[in-house]
C-alpha cells in the first residue's frame, strides 16, 4: 500500500482551495492539477508500507496530548523540485500545535523502524505539480479557516491515471 499521513480538510475549505486553484488554471500554460477532493496539508509520506498496526500506534502517540486547533489558507507560493515547478498555498494560524504534532510523529514513526522523514516541514496544499505561471498576484485567495481535530492515514492509488486518496484510519483528538 502507498501511504502519507496528513490533515484533512472539511469540504467548505475544499472548496475554497479548489477556487484558488482555478485561478491559477487560468494564470498557467501548463501543470498537472490537483483534483478537488485530494487537498490535504501531508504531514508525513510514508510510501510502500503493509505496517499498518505501527503507523496506527504512531499516530495515536503524535496525538494523544493534542488539542484541536485552528489553520487559515494563507498564500500562494512555488517551489522547484527536479527542475519542475510546484504551486502551493501556504497555511498560517496555530502552527505551533501544528509543528508539534508533526515533530512527536515523526519520533513515534522512527520508534516503529520508520526512517526519519528528509524533507523540511513547511506546511502548505499542494495545487499544481509541473506547473508553468507568471505573476500570480491578481489570483484571489478566499478567507477560510478550519479547526483541526484529526489526522488521517491515506492511501493513494492510481486509477485511470487519476490519484485517488482513500481514508484508512482516522485519529482524533
């Protein structure tokens, strides 16, 4: 099974970021866009994994002393990886709870043989991979804000060339 574990976001925030998305549809020659329905802030990609008792464990312990918090849609922002462009839209709002949360995750992930995770943590909802734009300051970003009281284990899969994200377990706190 290919695994990430993330935030979910509640359908009126889908929303919100699926209209910041079209507007940089509309501001791009080029890109590979998310679907509405997959919008999440990942917190840790775990990749070909069977070890689902583990990963369970390890998110119970990264929220076992956490308390619901809240997150805005903050900006729009880019980032190269491998030569290709990725468009994003930033969060702001409680992200100590956020980067504490992420941080007791990782230490209960390696504690179940996970290897630490590499990439930064820099907390943002993926828009576009591939993606080719100019200035993107006209876009408009809706006010929207959310409060956190789970994370979610995912799996991602590929069907007709589309990446569908399936829940497979849900910690609350």
């Amino acid at each position: 099974m290919r695994l990430f574990i993330a935030v979910p976001l509640p359908k009126d925030v889908q929303r919100a970021v699926y209209t910041a998305e079209e507007g940089l549809r509309v501001a791009s020659t080029a890109g590979r866009f998310v679907p509405a329905g997959n919008f999440h802030i990942t917190l840790r990609f775990l990749g070909e994994t069977n070890a689902l008792a583990d990963i369970a464990a390890a998110m119970h312990e990264a929220v076992k002393d956490a308390r619901p918090f809240l997150l805005r849609l903050g900006t729009l922002g880019s980032f190269t990886h491998g030569g290709a462009r990725t468009s994003y839209l930033s969060v702001t709002g409680d992200l100590d709870e956020l980067f504490r949360i992420r941080e007791t995750l990782e230490a209960a992930l390696f504690e179940y043989g996970f290897a630490g995770g590499k990439v930064r943590f820099s907390p943002h909802i993926t828009l576009a991979r591939a993606v080719e734009h100019g200035d993107l300051s006209k876009i408009r970003i809706p006010n929207a804000a959310f409060t956190v009281r789970s994370i979610v284990l995912f799996e991602s899969t590929n069907e007709n060339g589309r990446m569908v994200y399936t829940p497979v377990h849900t910690e609350p706190f």
